[in-house]
C-alpha cells in the first residue's frame, strides 16, 4: 500500500465502519485499527438492544456494518492495537502501530468515540451503593435477554423509574452540555420494559424533553399514549431504600411545586456522553486540537466538513461531541469521501 492510495481510519464504531466502507466503495484501501479485540464500538461493546430509530436489534444492525468491511479486500483490519506516533503531512502520513508495524497514508480518519458518563459521579442518585438501581445500557442489556428482574433478588418489577440527563446539563459535576439522544433512548427503553413485562409501570423523571425531530411523534407520544409511561417533570435530590428494601426517588414535581417520595423497585440512570477518556492522548498523537469540554475540535464546517484542526485529519461521530448513530453513520461517510478526496488532491480547502 502507498500513502496516495491509503486512508488509516481509527475507530471501528459505527462511524469508523461507516468510513472504511466508503473508502473501499471509491477505489481505495483503507486502514482500520481497533484498540478492542471486537469491531462495532459502544453498540456491540456494551451490548445495546433495539436501536433508535429503526427498532432493529444493535447486534443485527451494527453486525452487518462489522460484515461488510471484514469481507472487503480493500480494507486491512488491526484490532487490539493503537496509533502510537503519526509522523508527516497531509498526502503523506507514516503511522506507527503498537505492534511495531507501520502504515503509510495519505489521509486520516479519527472515529474514536465517546465514554458513557460513570453515574458514580452522582452518589447521591444511589448507583453503586443499591443493587437496583442501573443504567441504561445495563438495562438494555436486561432488556437483549428478554426478562426484566431486579437484580437484587430476581422478582418483577412492578415500577421501575428512569432518570434522565444522569451526566447531562449539570454544571455542578462539570457537563454543560445535553447528551442529544438519552430522552429519544429512554423513551424506546420505556417501551422495550413494557413490551417485555406489561405488569410493569415505567416512570420518566425528566427536566425537560428532547426528542428532537420527528423523534416527537415516533418515540414521546407513542410511548405515553400506546405504553402508558408516565412522565413526571421533576427535579430528583436522592434516592434511598425504604424499610421494605424498595428504592425510594425523593425530590421535587416542579409542575406543582411540592415534594415527592416514590417508591420504586428498579431506577435506571440515562447516562450521558463524556468525552474519549484517551482523547488528551489522542490529540498529542495525530495533532489535533480538543475543544472546551474535552471532544475533538472540529475545523470550520462549511468548507470543510468533517475537518479537524491539522489539514489532512477528518473527524466522525461521537469524537466530536454526542450524537445519534445514524448521524455518526452519515459523518462517517462524508469523513471517508473527504479523505478520498485528499488522495486525488482534488479538493482544496482551508483548516
């Protein structure tokens, strides 16, 4: 492989696939490295159940993206292993792996994703310290198995609360930002419970609502009128243990202004989305600017798309701060076509 007809892609999520796959499409090779033993990113890893929008199973879905480029020639895999060190300049980078090989490329895609918000980071919100309290990807993963019990002594649940912006628009923990896509997810999960264990009453804790677009209709609507969720806008202070060992949401109905101590028998946290814990490493390596919270700073958008601060790097997905998988998907094959661009030299733009 030469650098003039190579793209390294790092990331092998969603958007990373997305890239590589796009690549291959137009002629060229591309260069995947994983750091997992696995491809798919935080679907496959953390073992999603239905996605959003399209309802199909993340293990279906993201398994025939992982299929489509481990049977393509024009792309070589490397999983387990790392960038240690790019050396060069946009059309001709050197990239040294952790296991001593080198890759030659003549541009760059960074689809290195994001790391779910530790909700032991909110002690006070009971996770870590009671059994049954979770968060959404354990309870997707409760969900993939198809039986819904609490993990303390198995029983059914007969309620069971979601918290949402757990890590999310809370400058008293340093998370300025909304994760985008936790009320979408926590409303399909309201769902998922139900359909699973229709004995089960889900409640919605929220600050506000953002399903955005026609998420509205497909996912907050459908969810109260087909699946009776209920949605209680509320600010949470705690959550404790009753005498009889169920959990107890203690805070305030912000909607009439009173206290409130609910019981309940599983409470699910919708964690949001942190930056890549290596992403400090990360811009060292390749050269690229971090933004304010920590994601990977992206270029001037309108001429450059998908750009990062150093000419000849793109960027996708998640790495740039949080964002649904279709988008991720799309990002990433813009990222590709950005990249092939670079290869035939074809497109000139300024970082």
């Amino acid at each position: 492989m030469s650098a003039q007809d190579t793209v390294l892609v790092v990331g092998s999520g969603p958007a990373g696939l997305s890239a590589a796959a796009t690549v291959a499409a137009m002629g060229k090779k591309a260069v995947l490295v994983e750091k997992e033993d696995v491809l798919g990113g935080a679907p496959i890893i953390s073992g999603y159940a239905k996605l959003v929008p399209s309802g199909e199973w993340a293990k279906d879905a993201i398994g025939r993206m992982v299929s489509r480029v481990e049977g393509d020639g024009n792309i070589a895999i490397h999983k387990q292993t790392k960038v240690s060190k790019l050396d060069g300049e946009a059309g001709s980078f050197t990239a040294t792996l952790s296991d001593g090989k080198t890759v030659k490329a003549g541009s760059v895609v960074l689809a290195t994703g994001f790391t779910h918000f530790d909700s032991i980071n909110k002690p006070e919100w009971g996770f870590g310290t009671y059994e049954d309290v979770l968060t959404t990807t354990q309870m997707e993963q409760m969900v993939s198995s198809g039986q819904i019990r609490c993990p303390s002594d198995g029983r059914v649940p007969e309620r069971v609360a979601i918290l949402l912006c757990v890590g999310s628009r809370d400058r008293q923990i340093g998370r300025e930002w909304c994760s985008k896509i936790c009320c979408t997810v926590s409303t399909n999960l309201a769902m998922e419970i139900k359909e699973i264990s229709p004995q089960t009453d889900v409640f919605i804790y929220y600050m506000d609502i953002r399903t955005f677009g026609l998420y509205e209709d497909k996912f907050y609507w459908k969810s109260q009128e087909e699946f009776k969720t209920k949605f209680v806008k509320a600010r949470i202070a705690e959550v404790t243990k009753s005498p009889d060992g169920r959990l107890l949401v203690k805070g305030e109905d912000t909607l009439v202004k009173r206290p409130i101590v609910i019981p309940m028998d599983i409470v699910v946290h919708a964690i949001g989305m942190d930056p890549s814990l290596e992403n400090p490493e990360i811009a060292k390596i390749f050269g690229v600017g971090l933004e304010k919270h920590g994601f990977i700073d992206k270029a001037e958008q309108y001429t450059n798309s998908q750009g990062t601060t150093r000419k000849g790097i793109y960027v996708c997905g998640a790495a740039t701060g949080p964002d649904d998988i279709d988008s991720s998907i799309a990002q990433g094959q813009s990222a590709g076509a950005r990249a092939v661009a670079d290869l035939h030299g074809r497109q000139k733009v300024a970082v």
